[in-house]
C-alpha cells in the first residue's frame, strides 16, 4: 500500500534546489536584459512642473528616457491611462488610482515620474540622477487625523479626503444600547506597517518582434493578472502574453497588488526598444513606492451584561489608504467583519471611513485588517472582564459561538462579497487546549508570585477567526506522462509557502504514486492560464482541492483504461506505488506508465513502450480509438469554486516581563493553539504561523513606518526600520487543533495568514497585564512604554480596575 | 590618466566608458577573473559577472545579510565590498558549500528541519552557520540563535533556523567520527 502523504510532515522537494543557490529568482534573470531605474517624486504632494533631461542624454550607455508624455504620445496600448481600479466597491465613491508614471501631480513621496533605461543599473542610476525635475510643492495630507480634518486635499476633486464610507448594521444597536446594564468606550490606535519581503519587487520583459509575443517575469502574487493587465495596456492578444512568477523571495500581500507601475512600464519599454529590460527594485524604493498597510484609528462602545456577554456593539474607524486605492476597500472591510472573531456580538453596527494622505498606498499585508479587528475586540473583552473582576478566558469563552451553532451566520457581508456565515469551529476546544498549551491557572498563579516578589510580569490572550480560501476559484491540470511521472500545474503562485511540496502529497495520494514522481508547478501562465492568485490563506484551499479533483480524474481515467487492459471492473482495481492492480490479486498488473501510453492511440511509435499503442497493436476495433466524450492523453483538468469562504481560527497567549528600569518587553512564553482543519504537512504549517507570529511580533513591538509632517518617510531602511531578528522573536510552542470544513472535500482552511493576527491584541493584553494601567495603541516601543508609565503615574492614564481591588486585597 | 588599482592598466568599458579593472578571485575553489568598474559591488559582481546567483541581494546597506559570503573563510556582507578591493582573496558562496548531489551539513540541515521558506535570505543564513561551526562546532540553543541573529528572514521566524544551525551541528558530528568512536 502506498502510505498516505497528506499530513505527513515530509521535507520540501524545492530545497535541495534553495539551499544549494539554484533557485532562480527574478533578478537571477535576464543577465544581458537592459536596466530600468527610475526618478522617484522626493515631494509628497506637489505639481509636477518641467522634466529636464539635458544633462542625463550625455551619460554613456545610456538608451532612453520615459516621461508620461512619451506614455501619451505611445501609439499603441493604453499606457498613459491610469492604473485599473482591481476591486470596485459601491461604498467606494472616489476611487483613484496612479499614471504608470506621473501625470502632472505627484501623491507621495517615491511615486515614479521618469524612467531610465541604460546598459546597466549602474548607468541607468547615474543618468536618473542628473535629471532635473522642477516640481511644484502642495501641503501634503499626512496621517488619519490631519486627513479627517479635511484642512488639506490629497485629491483636490475629493475636499473631504473620503475615498469610501460603508456601513454595515446588524440587529437594533441603538436599542440593544438601551437595554445594556454596563456600556464601555474605547478609542485603539493601530499605527503603519508593510509586508517587507526579503525580496522586492522585480519585472523582466521579453518582446519577440518576430512573432509580437512578450514574455514577462515578475516577481508577483498574481502572474494570470499581471499577464492580462499587461495584454489590456499594450493592446496585445492574451495568447501572446506569457507571465511567470519564478522564485518569489516572500510576498506577504503586497506582490498582489498589480500591475504595479513597473509592471507596465518594462515590458512597453521593452517593446519600445525590441529589447530585454528588467527592473529590480531596490530597498528604499521598496519601501517608499510599494504598498504599506495597519494604520487605523478605532472608537468603539460596547454594551455587556453582568456576566459579561456582548448585547451591542458600536464600532467606528478610520483607515489611512495612502494616496490611491487600486485594491478598493478590502482591508478595512475585512476589519469590519473579521473583528468579530470567535464571538456573537449582539446587536452589532459598524461603520469605517476610508481616507486619502499623501503616502505609499495601502494593499492588504498578510492578515489584511485583521490585526486590527482582533486588536480592537479583544480590548474590549479585556476591559469587559476587568470592568467585572472576571477571568479573561471565562469572558471570551461566555461570548463563544458554540459548535452547535455552525454555520453561524454573521448577516453581513464579507470581503468576497458573500455572506459572512462561519462554516466550523470547535472555539471552546480551542481555548480548552491553550489553557493546557500555556497552563493557565498555573502560569496565573506563576505570575502573581512574581509579581508579589517585584518583577513586572504579564499574561496576554487573544482570540482570532479568519476567513480563508476565498473564490471565485483555482483550477489545476493533471498529467501522467509516458514516463509514469506526474505533472501538476496550477496558475497562482509560490512565495515560499512550500506549494511544491503540499501539492504533490495530494496529487500524489490521489494518483497512488511516489512523492518524488509528481512535480508541480504554479505561477506560469504557459502551463495553466486560469487562476486569482496566492493571498487570504486560499492556495492550499483553493488549488489543494482543484488539484485533488483533477487528480481524481486522471485516476478515473487510468482505471478505465487499465480495466479495459486488465479485462477487470474499474472498480475492483487499485493504483499503488504508481502501479495499477486488481485489488487482493496484485498479479493482474499494469504500470500507471503503461496506461498512460495506452491513453493516447498512435499511429508512429516513438520509443519502445508506445509501440502498444499502435494502430496495429490496440485489439478492439469495435468503435473509434478516441472514444465520443474522451480526449487522448491521461489528463485531466478541473477547478474548484467554493460558496463561500472557509473559517479558521485561532487563540495564542504571551507571557511578558517588562523592565521596571528601561521598560524594555520581554517575551517570556509564546503558546499558540491553531485550527486550520487537517494539516497538509505539519512542518509547513507550522513554518507559517512561526513566520506569521514573528511578523506579528514585529508588528506588536518594533515594526511602524514613521512619516513626518512633510510626508517623508524617516526611516525607509533596514537599518532604521526595525524588523526583527532571531534575537527579538521568541521560541514558539503550538498545538493544534483540526476540524475539518464542510466546504471542500479535503477538508482543509487557510493557514497562511492566522499566526500573524493576534500579535498586537496579545501583546497589549500582557503589557496591560504587567503594568496595571490600559494600553490602547500599538505597537509600543520601551520609550513609549517608559512615557506610558510616567503619564500613569500623573493621572493621565487610567489603572486598571484590577489594580485597584489588589490594592484593596493588600490593605 | 583614468585611475588604476593595484598597478593594473586600466582599460574602458565600450558602452559605458567607465574605466575597468581586472579582478581575480578564487571563487568556491576556481581561479576566476573578471574586468569590471571600481565601483562594481562583490555582489553585483558575484551575481553578474560571474552569474553566481546564489548570493541574495536584500537591502545593498549592510544590514539583512542576504548578501553574506565567506572571504577567506570570515562572513562578510558582499553588498558592503568592492570587487576590486578583494581581488586575490578568496571567497566561498552558497553554491561553494555543497551541492543537491553532496551537501554540506549546514544545507541538509535547513532541508530537513525545514529551516527556509521564500529561500531568499536563506545563502546568508547558510553561510554564516557554516563559518560558525566551523569555529563552534557544538552551540547550545542560545549561542545558535546568537550566531545567526545578525541576518533577517521575513518567513520563518528564526525557530527552525535555530534548529537546523544545531541539526547541522549533529550532522557535521555524524559524518566525522569522534575520537570515540574510532
Ligand atoms: S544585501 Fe547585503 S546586507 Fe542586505
Ligand atoms: S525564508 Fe524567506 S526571508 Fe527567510
């Protein structure tokens, strides 16, 4: 019997190639292509006035210089057009979008105004610098308060700086307010962020004049989407645009967004100059030209009962997109609906504004809203059980959808535009295994000793509830070749989540064949040209199942074909080892290879083992060799479209000592329970929530993009922008918990996304915890933390009502 | 005069017209040579020039270590170097410490304790613990997690790096019997 592959937790098949340096990345490309460089805009707002480029057209190597008048004198395509809208919403009622390079006006610091290209990125950096562009300079619109205020424009056609308002209501909130014993208020900040890949961004063109075809690399999220948005803006026929996401050194969310400027703008120089040209983006560019996301300013009131369960809740916030939203208002829509997370909440009405500044734009982040959704619920739950003196665990379990209530249905609508309805979940199992993970009572009590002898040590908890696997849908296209090996390619992309290897266990589970003869691939648009694209925690969902049902096709058809061989039933054969047999008389064989051949009738042998395929060899001449609704070849395609999203979640617990000195946080225990239905492979699983949960470490204690008022980016470095090293993150434990999801005959949910989620709740619980006064913003330096304490100590800041009763206690 | 390094001629670029020098290295054991700009970075000149793409370019400003190669044996950030200025040295890149067919402790190790994701900051992670245990051949957990903390991952979150700088360890150990054991 082949052993089951699906949920083993077997080594990577792409390593071998990565740890050895033969991986191939974009800028491990195009070796001869051209270089682009840009002149990026050092204003955040202003008009632009006159390009010189006098002194550049002197520098040698140099090969051309792109302005937007040269986009709007282009013949051909729709270059000079802005970039498209990707997801229009109704609430979404000033939507705008950037030039592929800039047209007149400039909305942040770091948006393209002139492209170079030159025979190397030495030259091409040396030509950009000496050209002169005079620009006007407007007052820029920096960070959420100055945008509400509307005192300046970012968009002088937008005077309120709103972009969109959506309001959803569920229940009568106003009514439920009413009947509420106990009401809080909280106001939660949530500063900015960005994936920050290890890799950038990077597009490689190749224009075959010959046959008009364009061939482009692009270290992307999306290659179907960047290959028909490039098709759209250089007027090509689909069939002549190929995109091919390589190697992609991490994603994280922001090499969804497209197609990025560049992403335009090589492969129509390209054309232009019937030459290659690559872009490689660089660290600083990255930075200040590509997306940001997490800043949002939250009111919230809550209206509870005496044991602490939601009756109402009124959520309010303001979400800062930067100065255009190509990607719509899918992160603060995710905000509003997955804030909920594992609780009912009673009567529920929120409402967010989403605001122009004259900053990098913001496209989802991994997570996408949801750390500030989870951020903002769970410091309610935490000032609910404060405000009663209760348990935080008792509160947050009191407020559990239960399991008898899946599917739960949120009536609102969610970030696919489906009903938000949970489709599974066991939350009370998961805490109940988080408290065993961590030891609650005991690490409760642990801490309280510690406490009383001086240290300042706090217990944070935070649950989380995440979509996933969001449509339309993944398809997959299954091969087995005359060989026996099996081929799997599905169209969305791989950034390092192990696609190659989670893959090819389904596929070869399916097809009964060994792990090392299946060989996948995914972002190529020459091998699969249907697909969406890799974020929300969709690509096992998504393209696991397409793959487990064209697999389940190939394995249809190579039963019948072998049945038909062996004179045996179909149903009485079995595939193992990649052999076709009669199940319990294994004699009666066939290779998988051997029916492959058989699939395809032929009339000129090629080898020696597709002589059986020959006109003269096959037997039956009853009917025509390619049956009425069969194809030659053992093949199959198949997609998999789901109603609606799958649920996961999550609940993770951190326990902190802060220094009573320098107020530097320290992580003392990082548990992390995680129900993303069965796992594919554990180590890949758990490789994404420790990554998930550094990132949101990051996020919760270091990480924050620090604009001045002018709208310059302070700290657009490695050196100044603070990710964290292996010495800043914890060591992780995790357990899991698999409930399976109704949706998909697999069973699974996204996992991608979840670890990241509730860092800046469980971080500001602990902390809140260990100092005994309300934290309301993240992240949170020591300095900050240190300014906290003082202003506590002052009066400003609020203790917590703990604080007072174990005062009581003392006394 | 164009400028010349160590008493080399300087010839031109044709396209560019920059003043080129030669540079010879011995890279992953190969005498290698190359005429480049002065301004050429190691890494450029590792990843184009000589087409070794292994090393990683992450940030250019010294900081992330993706760039990181062994230069004499030391780790050292090819970002930060001019070609020129390590001309006659030697230098070992990733593809220098083993390959798929015959890898070096420290690669099995990241494959089997699933110690990359993305890949792209992984050479530098590679290269550093290989230079490490040459020096430590066996860290504890902490000193491992030191070691390697002056390089950024944005995937992993360091636990199972840790864990394949100690699995490296233990498989440098197994591959070269103690005295023990003889
Ligand atoms: S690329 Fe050299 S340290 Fe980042
Ligand atoms: S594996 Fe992706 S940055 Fe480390």
């Amino acid at each position: 019997m082949t052993s089951r592959l699906f949920g083993e937790p077997v080594q990577r098949v792409e390593d071998a190639q990565l740890v050895t340096g033969r991986g191939h990345y974009l800028d491990d490309l195009g070796h001869d292509a051209l270089a682009a460089a840009f002149v990026r805009s050092p204003h955040a707002h202003a008009r632009v006035l006159d390009i010189d480029v006098t002194a550049a057209l002197d520098v040698e190597g140099l090969v051309a210089i792109y302005t937007y008048d040269d986009l709007a004198a282009s013949p051909r395509g729709t270059v000079a057009e802005a970039l498209p809208l990707l997801i229009p919403h109704p609430a979404l009622h000033a939507p705008r979008t950037g030039y592929a390079l800039a047209r007149e006006e400039v909305n942040h610091v770091g948006e393209a105004v002139v492209m170079v290209v030159a025979s190397d990125r030495y030259v091409a950096e040396d030509a950009a610098e000496r050209i002169v562009v005079t620009y006007g300079v407007l007052p820029p619109v920096v960070g959420i308060e100055a945008a509400r205020s509307a005192e300046r424009r970012t968009h002088d056609d937008v005077p309120d700086n709103v972009a969109a308002h959506l309001l959803q209501e569920v229940g009568d909130v106003q009514a439920a307010f009413a009947g509420s014993p106990r009401t809080l208020e909280l106001d939660l900040a949530i500063q900015r962020s960005a994936s920050m890949p290890l890799e950038g961004k990077g597009v490689y063109a190749r224009w075959d004049a010959e046959d008009g075809s364009m061939r482009v690399y692009s270290s992307t999220q999306t290659s179907t989407s960047v290959r028909a948005a490039v098709a759209a803006k250089l007027d090509l026929p689909l069939n002549k645009v190929d995109c091919i996401a390589p190697m992609v050194g991490g994603g994280f969310g922001v090499k969804i967004v497209h197609p990025w400027p560049e992403e335009v703008l090589v492969p129509w120089a390209a054309r232009e100059l019937g030459r290659e040209v690559k872009w490689v983006e660089d660290r600083r560019e990255h930075f200040v030209s590509s997306a940001h996301e997490r800043g949002q300013l939250h009111t919230i009131k809550v209206g509870f009962d005496d044991d602490g369960r939601l009756l109402a809740l009124d959520v309010r916030f303001w979400h800062d997109n930067g100065a255009y939203t190509p990607y719509g208002i899918i992160v603060p829509i995710i905000t509003s609906t997955q804030l909920l997370g594992p609780y009912k909440p009673g009567a529920y009405r929120v409402e967010f504004w989403s605001l122009y500044t004259n900053t990098v734009i913001v496209t989802p982040y991994r997570g996408a809203g949801r750390p500030q959704g989870c951020f903002a619920m769970e410091r309610v739950m935490d000032a609910i059980a404060d405000a009663l003196g209760l348990d935080r665990a008792e509160v947050r379990e009191r407020n559990f959808i239960t399991p008898e209530e899946m599917p739960y249905d949120h009536h609102m609508t969610f970030q696919d535009g489906r009903p938000l309805i949970y489709d599974s979940g066991d939350f009370p199992a998961t805490l109940a295994k988080l408290r065993t993970l961590i030891g609650w009572d005991d690490t409760l009590a642990q801490v309280a000793s510690w406490r009383a002898a001086g240290r300042r040590v706090g217990v944070g908890l935070a649950c989380y509830v995440e979509g996933t696997g969001v449509g339309p849908y993944e398809g997959a296209h299954v091969v087995v070749e005359t060989s026996g090996k099996v081929k799997v390619a599905t169209g969305l992309t791989t950034q390092g989540q192990g696609h190659f290897t989670s893959f090819a266990q389904i596929a070869a589970d399916e097809l009964g064949v060994a792990l090392e003869d299946v060989e996948v691939v995914t972002g190529d648009t020459r091998r699969f040209g249907y697909a969406v694209g890799t974020f929300a925690s969709r690509a096992a969902v998504m393209s696991g199942n397409a793959i487990a049902f064209a697999a389940r096709s190939v394995r249809e058809k190579a039963l019948r074909i072998a049945g038909d061989a062996l004179e045996a039933d179909p149903g009485d054969l079995e595939i193992v080892d990649g052999v076709v047999r009669v199940k319990g008389s294994p004699a009666a064989s066939i290779p998988l290879a051997t029916v492959a051949v058989l699939s395809n009738p032929l009339r000129y042998a090629f080898d020696e083992a597709s002589k059986a395929a020959t006109q003269f060899a096959v037997g039956d001449t009853s009917g025509p060799p390619v049956r009425e609704d069969d194809e030659p070849g053992l093949e199959g395609t198949d997609y998999y479209s789901p109603v609606g999203a799958t649920f996961a979640n999550g609940m993770h617990a951190v326990v902190v000592e802060t220094d009573p000195e320098t107020a530097e946080i320290k992580v003392l225990r990082y548990c992390v329970v995680h129900d993303c239905g069965p796992l594919i492979n554990p180590l890949i699983v758990e490789g994404q929530v420790h990554g998930g949960v550094a990132q949101g470490v990051g996020g919760a204690l270091y990480e924050r993009m620090e604009y001045d008022e002018n709208g310059q980016l302070l700290n657009a470095s490695f050196m100044d922008f603070l990710m964290p090293y292996a010495s800043e993150i914890p060591h992780i434990e995790i357990d899991h918990l698999e409930t399976r999801s109704p949706l998909n005959p697999l069973g699974i949910k996204g996992a991608g996304e979840a670890g990241v989620i509730p860092s800046a709740a469980v971080f500001a619980s602990a902390i809140e915890d260990a100092e005994g006064f309300v934290i309301t913003a993240m992240p949170i330096s020591p300095s900050e933390l240190f300014d906290l304490r003082r202003r506590h100590a002052a009066g400003e800041v609020p203790s917590l009502r703990r604080e007072d009763r174990r005062t009581e206690e003392m006394r | 005069m164009p400028a010349t390094v160590s008493g080399m001629t300087a010839v031109h670029d044709t396209t560019t017209g920059e003043p080129l020098h030669d540079v010879r290295l011995r890279v992953n054991d190969v005498w290698q040579e190359a005429r480049v700009p002065a301004r050429r970075l190691l890494s450029d000149f590792l990843r184009h020039d000589l087409r070794l793409t292994g090393t990683h370019v992450g940030c250019e400003h010294g900081v992330c270590g993706a760039c990181t190669v062994l230069l004499d044996g030391a780790p050292v950030r090819s970002c930060l170097l001019l070609a020129v200025t390590v001309s006659g040295q030697s230098v070992t890149t990733v593809e220098g410490l083993g390959s798929p067919e015959a890898m070096h402790p420290v690669q099995q190790a990241f494959r089997e304790c699933h110690g990359l994701q993305c890949g792209f900051c992984t050479p530098g992670f590679l290269t550093t613990a290989a230079a490490y245990l040459a020096q430590h051949p066996s860290p504890t957990e902490a000193e491992a997690r030191e070691a390697i903390s002056g390089n950024l991952c944005r995937c992993t979150g360091y636990q199972n790096i840790v864990r394949s700088v100690l699995r490296a360890a233990e498989i440098a150990r197994e591959r070269t019997p103690s005295a023990s054991d003889r």
